[in-house]
C-alpha cells in the first residue's frame, strides 16, 4: 500500500479551507489529531470524503466539513474511518494545511 496519494477536492463542505477542484497530497495514515484535515469513508456511503477530525469516537473518528451550510458529516453519516491525513493543497496554489 502506497503511503501518499493525491486527491481532487469535489464538494463545497471544506470552504474556506479547501474548494471544489483543489489537488491535495494526502499521506495515508490513522494517526490523527482533533484538528487534522482528513480523508475518510463512511459506513454505507460510497467514495471519500474529506472533512475535518474532531474527536475519537468508539467506532472512528468524528469529523465536520468547515463550511456550515454543508452538513455531509458525522452529523449525518455518524462516525468515519480515517484513511489518511491532508497535508498541503498543490493545485491551483500551494499552501500547507494546518490543524485548527
């Protein structure tokens, strides 16, 4: 299993952090912290998403997107499986991305 991949932001929940058509670099890892931005998969939903860590939970991890119009989250799908964290966005503007 590779240990990095990149990724293309698809949905609007991580406005202002990330926005749709962002590229990121994603180190696949379930070493989190509260704060970390991260790709995850929720049970019975196809595809990942990324969101935000917020807490351990007993069954993952509870995650939030950043944007509060946008509720496609642990509010809705309960807990997440984390499958790497996000750590910078190289397209179309480089910047690093920080835990909150």
């Amino acid at each position: 299993m590779d240990s990095w991949f990149t990724a293309l932001v698809r949905e609007p929940s991580m406005v202002p952090t990330l926005r749709d058509g962002d590229a990121i670099l994603v180190r696949r890892t379930t070493r989190v912290r509260p704060g970390d931005v991260v790709i995850v998969e929720f049970a019975g939903q196809d595809g990942l998403m990324v969101k935000r860590a917020v807490r351990p939970v007993d069954d993952g991890w509870w995650v939030e997107g950043d944007n509060a119009f946008v509720q496609d989250d642990s509010r809705r799908y309960g807990p997440a499986t984390v499958v790497g964290r996000v750590l910078l966005r190289w397209w179309p503007r480089l910047s690093l991305i920080r835990r909150r």
